[in-house]
C-alpha cells in the first residue's frame, strides 16, 4: 500500500441517519445496478435490524 494512501476509522455514532444514508450510497455510486437509500428508510432498517451506531465504523480514505 502506498505510504500517502491513507485511511481513517469513525464511529456511526455522531453521524445522522441522513449523512449514513449518503456515505452508503455514495459507496455502491458507479454500480451496474444502482443503489440508493434516504435516511429515513435507513435509520427504519438500521433500527429494525437491532444494528448499533456505537460498534459500527465508518471507513473514509483521503
């Protein structure tokens, strides 16, 4: 890995539904079959799904 490639690991927790919703679609943006969520529907399966903000990292490079 190149040394100036850098990554940085956050926690969900400070992040909104809506901004969750943008950073998941932002990473499926180029796909043959698109996919996109709003944060509402997010924040509904994130909840329905028994998932926690506290022990989910998000992942940003550069």
């Amino acid at each position: 890995m190149p040394s100036d490639t850098q990554f940085e690991f956050h926690t969900a927790l400070p992040y909104s539904s809506m901004q969750l919703a943008q950073i998941l679609s932002h990473c499926f943006e180029n796909y043959i079959v698109p996919f996109v969520i709003d944060g509402e529907t997010f924040g509904s399966r994130f909840a329905a799904e028994d998932l926690s903000l506290k022990h989910s990292i998000i992942v940003t490079h550069q």
